[in-house]
C-alpha cells in the first residue's frame, strides 16, 4: 500500500467551507474567532485573573470561563465586540465587495 495516497477530501480553504456553512454564516463563525482570539490574548499579556476579567466585564464566573474556554455558541459578536471594548481592545469591521 502506498503511503502517499491522493487525498479523500481537497478542502475548499476553510474547515467552515468545508462543513457546509453558508458563506455568510462562515463570516459570521470567523469574525467571532477573530475577537475572541484576540480577547483571549489580551487577557493572557495583561496577566488577567478570572475574577479581574469578571469584574472588568461587569459579568459572572461560569460566563467569563465559557469565554475563555471558547465556548463562542453561548456569545453573539454583540456580546464580544462589547466584552473587547470593556477590556479596551478596539474593534473595526472590514468589507470587501466581491462576484457573486
């Protein structure tokens, strides 16, 4: 058996793509993964506790652990953009016009 066998499967350039989500509910999945990477990050360079991001975010614990744990189906980007602001990340969206 060859070891180096043609792919089963090409992707189409995005696990979301590739698991059948409409583009727009593929943009949607991704920005919320670009704010929260960024969230997350921000948390870890400034050394954040749990109990700190609570406070910041004027929330409860079990919700800022569902953000740091990535759990993004219990957050709208409303939720997110609105979390970033509070831990002073600004946030801007980016639109292209593309064929259709």
């Amino acid at each position: 058996m060859n070891k180096y066998q043609e792919p089963e499967h090409v992707s189409l350039g995005s696990v979301l793509d590739d698991l059948g989500f409409s583009p727009e509910k593929a943009a949607l999945l991704k920005l919320k993964a670009q704010l929260h990477q960024k969230i997350v990050e921000h948390v870890a360079r400034a050394q954040y506790t749990q109990m700190q991001v609570q406070s910041i975010l004027g929330t409860s614990q079990p919700r800022v652990s569902d953000l740091m744990a990535g759990k993004l189906s219990k957050f709208s980007l409303d939720m997110l953009v609105t979390y970033a602001g509070q831990l002073g990340i600004r946030t801007e969206l980016k639109a292209e016009l593309v064929a259709v």
